[in-house]
C-alpha cells in the first residue's frame, strides 16, 4: 500500500498507522503537531500518516484552522474524526431489555435505540434476533459501512471461547456460546462487514466494556490500575483495567467483584454464597431497604435511581437505604483496595447516586476498614459515561482497527459493509 511521503519507508509508515488512529481516537492527538510530538516522528511523515488515515475515511483534517489568537509560528493543522466515517455496532442486553447504537470512533455515538421487554430476556437466539434486527435499521438509516460489531452481556464472558459464565439474571444455561450466536444473527439480519465480509462479533461482560469506556473516554483516563465498581439491571459487577488492558484473567473470567461477601449472614446470592455486594447494594436491595416495591414495566435499576435522587432529603427512609447500602459498598471497597491496590475507582449505576448522595460517608467507610490510610487516598470518582457498556462494547470491535487500520482498505466495495435491505 502507498503512502504519500514515507514511500522510503513503507514498513515504518504503516506501522505508525496503528499508534497514530489510537491517539486520534482517544483525543490525545487533536492536531497534527500533537501527533508528531506524541509519536516522536518528523512533521512530514505525521502528515503523511494523517493523509494515509484521511485516505482510509478515518479521519478529517482541517488545513486551514485559522490558529489561537496570539499564537506564535504557523498554525498546525487539526485532526479529527471523520463525521460520515465507518462504524461499530454495539449492543448491550439486560434483564428488562437491550440497547443498540452506531459508535463511531471516539467514542461517539452516532445513532441509537433501546427496548424495555418488561421480563427476561428468553433464550438467547431469542434475544438477540431483535437486537441484531435494531442494529440493521440503524445502518440502512445511516448508510455507514460497519467495521465490527461488539455485545456487552451481564454474564461473565471465556475467553478464547466467547461462552456465557453463569449468567444469573438472563436465564441462559451456562456456557451459552453467546459470541457465537449474536455473530449468526447478525448475519441473518444482513449485516455484513469491509467489502461484504462475515462482520466479526465481539462479546464481554458489561462492566468490563464500560471500564473500558472510561479508561479511554470517561473519567478514567490516564489511570494505571482503574478499578469500576457498578450496578447493573440486576446485581454488581466490578472491572479491572491495568496498563490500559482489562485484566480478565487466565480465562476472561477474573474480577468477579460482585461476589465479595461483605456480610456472611446476609441475603443469599444466585453464586452460592451470602452477603455479596451483588445482592446486598444493588438496585433490587435498595428498593426492598427503602420499603418500595419495583413497579413492574420500568426497570428497576431507573426506579432506584429516581427514587435515590429524588427523594433522598425529603424521606427518611431512603436516607436509611442509602446510608446502609453506602457502608456495605464501602466494606465491599476496603477489601479490593487492600487486594489491588488501584489508583482510582469509579462507580458506576446505583452507586455512582449513593457517592453523589453522601460522599463523605463512603469515603469513611473505606477509610476506617483499610490499613496504611490507602483507602482513603485513593480517589472515588462516578462514572463520567451514561452509555458506557455500549461504548465500551464498541471499543472490543474498534480494537482490530486501531491496531491495523489498513485492515479497512476493502471497505470502499460497493455497498457489501452496510446493512442489505
């Protein structure tokens, strides 16, 4: 493949590609001197790498961008993502419904869609053929070609396998090949990937994908040991990100934050075991603490958000649940920092509201329960991002591309990447 500039060295330039489109996408390289500087390359071939990725529909470049008033020496040119550049599909299923959306690269959302079902989702062929259904509509709407497509799923997801771990509250057998089975929707919906290839599917747990999010787009960035604690629809599910990798151990399944027990008398969870922050700080916990009954036709995790924010200073009774909930996650919190030692955390669903609602007492509640003060050095921030699993699930099927983005050079075929009507 030729690239203007770095015709010398061919090897050298696509290299570069790679690194190049990753700053780009992360908002780290908003023009081209940033670019050069950050790759530590000449001001020719970061344009010449810049022009390659423009040429691949990647990204704009502004020539002409008039420059800061003030500036010394000549305006450098600004990057950014092309607007009618390819996509991601990325969808997220959970007990009450799903949600589909068009990510572009940054982390933008180009368009989206969700669905209550008002009840478990059914077997997963079931589930996810409306998902896939969504997704096709989406891209004959935006007539982008799609680059991959990523699922984020309230299950542990194995590694190499892409087969759902115990997913407790979506009622699939364990071991469900859920990769496997949201790929051969896809197809059946006709969704196809660069120059009508098979779309390559991608599937993670949910709390992994949103920490993946935040890391590269939220409230995360430039962490090196970033530690998400979060609701989900149903149960608390926790993420590791190390380095900027997610750590999942030996086989996809590590960080089953979830299922830390902070109180062994406690309520009995669908692991086995008692008292875990799955079942003791959810949504579910704080509505039943609180004295309220879910209504049924609206997800339960919006119930108690709405009800924590809105009737926090007005009811005691809602204080009483979140100052209870608030002293179990801090338990739960203690015992992870003692274990992993992060830099930051993030909270995320139920718990980013119960940090909003008392911060001072999660943060004492984390204090008093770790050795050295390393509780309560460690800063506890929300979640920046309100899609953050979709992002997130976006991320696993943008991925390949920012490694290699000349993977896409077939993506100009006639129509075969979008969706077929």
């Amino acid at each position: 493949m030729h690239m203007p500039g770095i015709a010398t060295r061919p090897d050298r330039g696509r290299s570069l590609l790679g690194p190049a489109l990753s700053l780009i996408h992360a908002g780290r390289a908003p023009t081209r001197s940033a670019l050069t500087a950050a790759l530590g390359v000449t001001r020719a071939t970061a344009g010449a790498v810049a022009a390659e990725l423009q040429a691949l529909g990647l990204i704009g470049v502004d020539t002409a961008p008039g420059g800061a008033a003030g500036a010394l020496g000549r305006p450098s040119h600004r990057l950014m993502i092309d607007p009618d550049g390819p996509v991601a599909l990325a969808a997220q299923i959970h007990p009450d419904g799903f949600q589909v959306a068009l990510v572009g690269l940054g982390g933008q959302i180009a368009a989206q869609l969700s669905a209550e079902l008002g009840g478990a989702p059914g077997a997963p062929e079931r589930a996810l053929a409306p998902v896939a259904e969504a997704g096709a509509r989406l891209l004959r709407s935006s007539g982008r070609a799609c680059v991959a497509a990523g699922l984020a799923v309230p299950s542990a997801v194995a590694e190499p396998e892409g087969t759902a771990v115990s997913p407790l509250y979506v009622d699939w057998p364990t071991g469900t090949p859920i990769r496997d089975i949201f790929a051969r929707q896809v197809a059946r919906a006709g969704i196809t990937g660069p120059g009508g290839a098979a779309l390559r599917c991608w599937a993670a747990n949910d709390i992994n994908a949103a920490a993946l999010a935040e890391h590269r787009h939220g409230a995360g960035r430039d962490a090196g040991h970033l530690l998400v604690i979060a609701t989900g629809h149903r149960g608390v599910g926790g993420a590791l990100v190390v380095g900027g990798a997610l750590y999942t151990g030996s086989t996809g399944l590590g960080m089953e934050a979830g299922h830390v027990s902070v109180d062994p008398a406690g309520r009995p969870c669908r692991c086995g075991s008692r008292g875990c922050l799955d079942v003791e700080t959810d949504a579910l916990s704080f509505m039943d603490a609180a004295g309220r009954v879910p209504s049924p036709g609206t997800a339960v995790l919006a119930q108690a958000i709405a009800i924590l924010r809105g009737e926090y200073a007005a009811d005691p009774a809602v204080r009483a649940a979140a100052a209870s909930l608030t002293e179990r996650l801090g338990l739960g919190l203690a015992g992870l920092i003692n274990v992993l030692n992060p830099d930051r955390i993030l909270l995320g669903g139920l718990h980013r509201y119960l940090l909003e609602a008392d911060p001072a007492r999660l943060g004492a509640a984390v204090a008093k329960r770790s050795p050295w003060g390393r509780g309560a050095a460690v800063p506890l921030l929300p979640c920046a991002l309100d899609d953050g699993g979709l992002i997130g699930a976006a991320e696993l099927a943008w991925q390949p591309v920012l490694e290699d983005p000349a993977i896409l050079v077939s993506s100009t075929a006639p129509a075969g990447s979008r969706a077929r009507s």
